[in-house]
C-alpha cells in the first residue's frame, strides 16, 4: 500500500523547479480523479 500523508511544497514552488512541480500536481491530480491513486 502506498500512503501520501503531506509534504510541503512552498520551497518547490518559490525554486527555479516551479514549472516541473506544477506539471507532477497535475499529473497526481489525474491518477485522483482516474481512481488510480486513492488519498
């Protein structure tokens, strides 16, 4: 079983690595509403 319990981005998302992060949220974000990926 996987478990994603939090994490905290501010640092990812002030970084040069914003761009790359928005595109893994969205990516994430897709796998949730597929039922892929359960939270």
């Amino acid at each position: 079983d996987l478990a994603l319990r939090g994490f905290w981005l501010q640092r990812w998302m002030t970084s040069d690595k914003a761009k790359e992060c928005r595109v893994m949220i969205d990516y994430l974000l897709s796998l949730v509403k597929d039922g892929q990926l359960k939270y």
